[in-house]
C-alpha cells in the first residue's frame, strides 16, 4: 500500500460496523480524503462493504489484552461500578487495538476518527493541527464523567482529553509511546483512552497542539446547553454565568467554565453562544447511549435504504 499525502482512518468490529453507512454518508458529503478502514473483527459482507469504498487494514490480534479475570479484583470493581452502562469489558479489546492500527496508516497525515463521529464539513484544516513537533493533535474533553484520581492510576486535576478523534503525522512518537503502553499496561487501564491521557500528564510529552473542541463536539454539550437555554434564554454563555449561579443549573455531565474558555480562545470572542445552533461545528461525537439515537433516527433509515445492506 503506497503512502499518501493526507487520509481518514477509522476502525471497527462487528459490533459496531452497523454505523459504518451512516458515518460513510456525512463523511462523503463534504469530503474526498482516501479511507482506510481498520477491520478489528467486522463481517465478511461489512468487509466487502468496506472495500467497495476505500483499502482495509488489517488490525493485530488483541491476545495482548488482559482478561478480567487476571486483572486485580480492586480494579474490575471500580470499572464495573463506572462503566455499568456501556458493554465495557466487551469492548476493551477493540479499544486497546486503536493505536496499533494508527501505527499503520498508510498515510504521511492521518485523520483518525471513532466511527460515531458525523462530519459536518470539509476536514482540510484539520490537518495543519498536526503541524508540530510531536506531530499529533487531540481535543480536550471537558466531560466530567469519572472522578479519575479515584477510580484509575491518574494524578489528580489531569487535563482530560478524547482520543476519537486525532491528527497525526507517520512516525509520531506520541503514538508509538501509546502504543507500547497499551501492549504491556492495559491491565493498569480501563481503556485506551485513560492510557493516552496519563502518558499525557506524566510524561515529557509537551510537543503536541490541542485540537479545537468544535472538531470533536459532543453531543453532551448539546443535550445539556440545549436544556439550560430552554430554561434560561440569555443570549451568550457568559451572560448566563454572570446572572445564574452554576449551582442553579440542572445537573450537566461537564465543566462548563472549561468549555467557555476553550471556545473563547478557538473563536476569539468574548461572549460564546448559549444556543449550539449558532456554533461553527466540523465534527460531532455521539457518546454512548447517544448512538442509539442515531440507530433509531429515520435519517439512519433513509441512509440504510440508499445504500447496499450488510
């Protein structure tokens, strides 16, 4: 497989491949970047599918992954009790093979995307955020989900980052410090994001840029800052700082301090809007549960009808 320039790398099992036509469909509206599509297990009509539309790569075996049953009773606890409401240790194989399959991509500048991600826009600019010395780039993740110095092996007050979405160039180091991590201390890890975060805050990896969060917006923000400007319609969001105490909110699953200064420095305005409407978002991640709404959408069902089943 020669090198190229710039590409779009995503991978998936048979689990989720089921997204593989609605991801495809927003991607292609705006976009003709090469794909490649990383099979961690996925069906033989997913495959063909898959070929049909771009190169497969052939993802590692995940034997490296620690089964539960080896991995120390105080940590399957605490990722039991955190992780009741997603298919946890079903997916952790999958998760951990992330960075090895990003190891082979075949291009010199890798847009790496969770298949849950709908793109909204052309994704070219994205690609200059990779321009550094660590030639890697990721957004903050503002979602307080997890007390983390709690539950994992993380210093407390870490600055939390989400590994759906990534740019990066061939050779990156920070990619191939992640990929060791995740070969021999995935039994310390829930998954492979909690690893890329500690690398982040423990080790001398200061040479990377931060992607901005509209290129991996959550759907969280929207949910939740829809349901606040429903009940308090103030213009921009530090209006509604200024007048509301965040204690008289409804109960919200991140920082929203946080999420005000990382767009205020991304847009260079002042006063952020309350309404997600009116925000320039290029990709939204559906988290979780989010993507049922996705399966249970008639859009997904249009999509489905369009295109050749599996």
């Amino acid at each position: 497989m020669k090198n190229e320039e710039k590409g779009v790398l995503v991978g998936t099992d048979k689990n989720q491949e089921w997204l593989l036509p609605w991801w495809y469909f927003h991607y292609s509206a705006t976009n003709t970047f090469p794909i490649t599509f990383g099979n961690f297990g996925m069906s033989k009509k997913a495959l063909a599918w898959c070929e049909k539309r771009g190169s497969v790569l052939e993802a590692p075996s995940s034997d490296f992954v620690t089964k539960k049953e080896i991995i120390s009773s105080d940590l399957r606890k605490k990722w039991d009790q955190n992780r009741a409401a997603t298919p946890f240790w079903k997916s952790r194989p999958a998760w951990f093979l992330k960075p090895l399959l990003m190891q082979q991509s075949p291009y010199q500048q890798t847009l790496y995307l969770d298949l849950d991600c709908q793109v909204y826009q052309n994704l070219n600019p994205i690609f200059d955020f990779s321009n550094n010395p660590g030639g890697f780039s990721i957004a903050q993740d503002p979602i307080v989900c997890f007390p983390q110095s709690k539950n994992f092996v993380f210093p407390p007050n870490i600055t939390r980052y989400n590994s759906g979405v990534i740019v990066y160039q061939k050779n990156s180091p920070l990619i191939e410090k992640w990929a060791s991590y995740c070969l021999e201390k995935n039994h310390l890890f829930p998954g492979d994001q909690d690893v890329l975060e500690y690398i982040l805050s423990t080790e001398d990896f200061h040479h990377f840029s931060e992607l901005p969060i509209l290129y991996n917006w959550s759907t969280y923000f929207t949910q939740t800052l829809t349901h606040i400007f429903q009940h308090f319609p103030f213009p921009s969001l530090s209006d509604l700082i200024q007048h509301i105490s965040l204690s008289d909110l409804p109960s919200f699953s991140f920082d929203l301090l946080k999420y005000q200064e990382l767009l205020q420095k991304e847009l260079s305005l002042d006063n952020i809007p309350l309404d997600p409407k009116e925000l320039p978002i290029s990709i939204c991640h559906w988290h979780g549960r989010g993507k049922e709404n996705i399966r249970n959408s008639i859009e997904f069902l249009k999509i489905l009808s369009a295109y050749d089943s599996f």
